[in-house]
C-alpha cells in the first residue's frame, strides 16, 4: 500500500454549494483562477473534481481524477450529497487498496457524515491530525467498486460513491484530498508472511499466529523503494515490475524491553528472476518469522564456560564473516571447508569477567567437525548467551560487556553489547518462560 501524502502535498479541491440552486437558478459562478478545474454546472448537475498525481516507487507517477455527479441539497437537515466515482488517467493499471482520504475542512464545521473511516478510527499514519492529535481524516473506500478483477485498467472509472456532507448554513466550503493505492493486481508481487514463530524453526506453521505491528521495507534495482505493513493476516505484498535483487528488511512499532529476536534473516535478501517472457516472477516465501520470547527457547545451545585458553579449544578451521546479537540470542555467519554443509558448533566463554571499564568477556567459536574435503560452506549458527547474561546481572546488575569473539590462528572481533534482564526475570530462578 502506498500513501499519496507520503510523497505529495495535499491537493486543494474546492466543492461549491449554491443557495442559489433552491430557487431554481440555472447560473453559475466561475471559480476561482487557482481553481478553475473545479467545475460546476448547476444546470446538470455534474462536476469535474480534483486531479490528483499519486508518486509510486514502481515507475512514473499515477493520475487519478474525482468525477462528481447528482448534486443533492436538504435545507432541511443542512446535508449535502453527491456521487463520486474514480477515474484512471494514467496508462497502467491500479489496485486495491483504493482510498481517497478527505481533510482540512473550512468552514470547520463541515464534516463527512457517512465516510467508510471516520475520525477515531485512528489510522496508523500521522497525517491528518489536528493540534491535539486527533486523526482528522476521512475515508472513502473504493475497493469493492473497481470491478470484479479488483483492478481500474487505464482510462476506467469506478463504481460513484455516494458522499454526504453536514453544511447546516449551505454555503460554500473546501477541503483537501489525497488517495492510497495499490499496484497492479495481476503484476508479480514479492511478499510473505509476519508470524510468531512458536516452536522457533523458521517456518510458519499451523496455528503460528500473525504478528502485524510492524512494517516491511523493501528495496531494489532501479531505486526501487516501498514499503508495506502486514494486514490482519500477517501477509505483506508489494508489486514488482523489474527482475533483480531485492533486500527487505522488517522492523516493528511495538513495545517491547528488548529489541525483537527473529528466527529467520532480518534483513532479507531476494533473487527475483526474470520468466520466459522477461517479466520478473513472483515470491511470496519472504516471510519473518518472530520468536515469542526474549531468552532463545531451550533447543538453543547455550554458551559454555571453561578455564581453558581460546589457543587450546579449536578443533577444525572456520572463517568469521558476521556476528550479531539480539535480547539473549548471539548468531554467527561462518565459512569453512569439508565434506557436508552442516558443521556442529560450540560457543565457550574462559574464565571469568576480566575487571575492565567496561568489563570484558573472552569467548570462543568452536567448530567441531575437523574433514578433509576442500568443498567451500557457509552457515548461520546460533547460541544463548542466556547463561552469560545471569552471571553478568548477578555480578554486576545491568551494564555493558565487550565480548572477545576468537577464532582460529588467533583471529578475534570484538563486540560490544548491552546485557539486561527483562523486568519479569528473577536473576536467581529460571531464565525461561515455563522454566529451563
């Protein structure tokens, strides 16, 4: 989904109401020179609105026109009616969601009576609220009146909507409009699915529920650049239209003591290729998996503690190419050579906290399969610092570490991490939900 106010100023379209029409006058009034798009014709009652021009990240800009028709005035109750449909002005085809937001009403006691969001429904975006920040938007649905491919080809019009306006004094007034758009339904689209990774395998799985505060940003060849928040179902999908490499990258709204563990890549990098007839193809695999809890679950190994030098742990050679740490989970990107892709690890921290400012830890990767095979692997393997992060509080309270990281031939990174226990923690019982 893409916003028009995330790239654009909000569009002036002015609607005119005429006293006038009640008693049966046919003339009309010219609007203003800045304005003179806006067009009334009491005499039929039809109107050209607002064009607006909508930035998308998959290409040039998209047009949209608002085409209004039967005006309906009720002095009775000071409402004022009439139906809009929207129109595709631009030469590709668009999508749901299709959403025209209205906003910056003057008089400011001219309000929409029968918006499909009306204010206090609180969207997530910040536009459109007023000093005390109450969302002062309102919207107007199009997405079940496209057409029953969901889709506004070039040149077609949607379904008119029906708008009612509370104008007690039927005088004239003005608000500003913008619209959220979608891409082409039928373009290859690249998405996935936002889960709480239960059982911490990487995969969705039944009964995994969706995890949705959040959003996903996408980037790619071309200056390609969107972004897509998960819905109710925790799917995302952003449209493509070029083959290439692609990097998304999750990142949440919620409130957490902690920064999020995933238990799948966060950034993700994707291959998208091109089919036989050169238009890229679809990958609705990129999913992010979430796990539930800030400590690893207990089928994660544990770092180990001995009083042997990192010279004296090595079995077998590896190469360091990343290391990172999120809430209790310390994950290593290594490279080695053998005879099977999957390598077994250990991760050992010797002796104890060495008394610096801040204090230090030594702590070595160990891989433990030594083969004779020059075949070239690569692997993501994963440890709980669980362990270290309790002996740490206990010793120190909260604080900063630097971690050693050594591996062989006297390689070492180091690495400076902030260890906390979350609020609910009882540093002296177990360190695990449910008890490990």
């Amino acid at each position: 989904m893409l916003r028009s106010a995330h790239a654009a100023r909000l569009l002036p379209l002015l609607l005119l109401v005429f006293l006038a029409l009640f008693a049966g006058c046919s003339d009309s009034i010219s609007p203003p020179p800045d304005d003179k798009d806006n067009i009334l014709d009491p005499g039929d009652g039809s109107f050209a609105l607002k064009d607006m021009t909508i930035p998308v990240p998959w290409g040039p800009p998209v047009q949209l026109r608002l085409e209004g028709a039967n005006l309906v005035t009720d002095p009775d109750d000071g409402t004022v009616s009439l139906d809009v449909n929207v129109r595709n002005l631009s030469d590709r085809t668009i999508g749901a969601p299709l959403t025209v937001w209205l906003s910056g009403f003057t008089p400011a006691d001219v309000v929409p009576l029968n918006a499909d969001v009306m204010p206090g429904d609180d969207p997530v975006w910040p536009a459109g609220r007023d000093s005390t920040g109450v969302w002062m938007e309102w919207g107007y649905d199009y997405a079940g009146l496209i057409g029953d491919d969901g889709a506004l080809a070039p040149g077609e019009a949607s379904e008119p909507k029906t708008w009612i306006f509370q104008d007690r004094s039927l005088a004239s007034f003005s608000f500003a409009a913008r619209a959220d758009i979608g891409g082409d339904p039928g373009a290859a689209t690249l998405g996935g699915f936002c889960f709480l990774d239960r059982n911490y395998d990487g995969r969705p799985d039944e009964g995994e529920e969706p995890f949705t505060p959040g959003w996903v940003t996408v980037t790619g060849p071309g200056d390609f650049w969107f972004t897509a928040s998960p819905g109710f179902d925790g799917r995302y999908a952003v449209p493509l239209y070029q083959a290439g490499l692609y990097q998304l990258t999750f990142e949440t709204y919620a409130m957490t003591p902690m920064p999020l563990v995933f238990t799948t890549p966060n950034p993700l990098t994707v291959m998208i290729v091109a089919g036989p007839d050169g238009t890229p193809q679809s990958y609705l695999d990129a999913n992010f998996g979430i796990a539930p809890d800030w400590f690893p679950p207990p089928s994660v190994q544990p770092i180990w503690f001995t009083e042997l030098q990192p010279a004296d742990l090595h079995v077998a050679p590896w190469t360091f190419l990343d290391a990172n740490v999120e809430g209790a989970l310390m994950t290593f990107h290594v490279g080695y050579s053998g005879c099977s892709p999957d390598h077994p690890f250990a991760l050992w921290m010797s002796g104890e906290f060495m008394e610096s400012q801040p204090p230090r830890a030594s702590i070595t990767l160990v891989n433990e399969l030594d083969e004779d095979c020059d075949a070239y692997f690569e692997q993501w393997t994963a440890f709980d610092l669980g362990p270290l992060y309790r002996r740490y509080v206990e010793t120190y309270g909260p604080g900063e570490l630097i971690l050693d990281v050594h591996g062989p031939d006297g390689f070492m990174h180091m690495m400076k991490i902030g260890i906390a226990l979350p609020d609910s923690t009882d540093p002296d019982g177990p360190i695990y939900p449910g008890g490990h």
